[in-house]
C-alpha cells in the first residue's frame, strides 16, 4: 500500500484543524508519556501502524521505558503501570471500541477517582484525537517507514 491523497496539501484547513486539537492535548495536565501510552494502545486496536511507529517512538524519546511500551496490550496484568494509568487505558479502549464497549458508569467512577471533570475531559479528547488520526492514516494510505 502507497499513500492515496496527500492530505496536508488537499485539505489544509481541515488538517489545520486537527492541529490545533493536536496542540491542545499537549496543554493539558496529563501526563506526556501517558498520552504517548494512550495514542500506542488506540493505534493498536485499531490496526494503525503508521501511527504505532510514531507513538512508540515519539514515547521512547520521552524516556519510556521499552518494558512498558511492548507491554501496553496486556496493562491489566503489569504491576509496572499506576492505578491512575490503567484506568485511563482501560477507558481509551472503551472509548475507541465504542460501539460494544461504550462508557459504563463504573468505568466513569473509577476514572473520576484519578482525574478531575477537566481531567476526563482531557482524557477523552486525547482518545478521541487519536482514533481521528488512526482513521484518517489508515484510509489514506499511510504506512509505517
């Protein structure tokens, strides 16, 4: 597979758009390599590869460790993962998986038990922005190099 359509230069204003959701998420009071930790585990259930190869890099500059990184498909059974962090991964993967998996309330409290309404908030935004750059990598053609 080639890349289709060079987005950037066909659409500018609707990428100009994605960036500027793009710099918001990185304003937010969540963790950088948490976010970094939130874009690999959405590019991996989404099949995202383009992007798999930007988020574990972009993580491994961060000082992310490659343990954590290579385990982030199976965080439920890693005790080198916060509490904090499981649970915003656990709700990346409800929030990508929508569809089946939606938000149950319990979800919300256990969240909410780590992060504030602005926090959550946050959070969501982060995976959503994600799964908008999975979606459009993947229909565009983008491949991992």
């Amino acid at each position: 597979m080639e890349q289709r359509i060079d987005y950037y230069n066909a659409a500018p204003e609707a990428l100009k758009i994605m960036m500027e959701m793009e710099k918001y998420t990185k304003t937010t009071g969540i963790d950088r390599k948490l976010r970094e930790l939130i874009k690999i585990r959405a590019s991996q259930i989404n099949g995202c590869a383009f992007c798999l190869n930007m988020h574990t890099a972009d993580a491994r500059k961060m000082g992310e460790t490659e343990q954590r990184i290579y385990c982030i498909s199976a965080w439920e059974e890693c005790g080198f993962y916060s509490k904090a962090e499981k649970v915003a991964l656990e709700l990346t993967e409800h929030v990508t998986l929508i569809g089946s998996k939606r938000v149950p309330d319990e979800l919300y409290q256990r969240v909410r038990e780590h992060y504030d309404e602005k926090q959550y908030i946050d959070l969501v935004l982060i995976i959503n922005q994600i799964n908008s750059w999975n979606r459009i990598s993947i229909a565009m053609g983008n491949i991992a190099k």
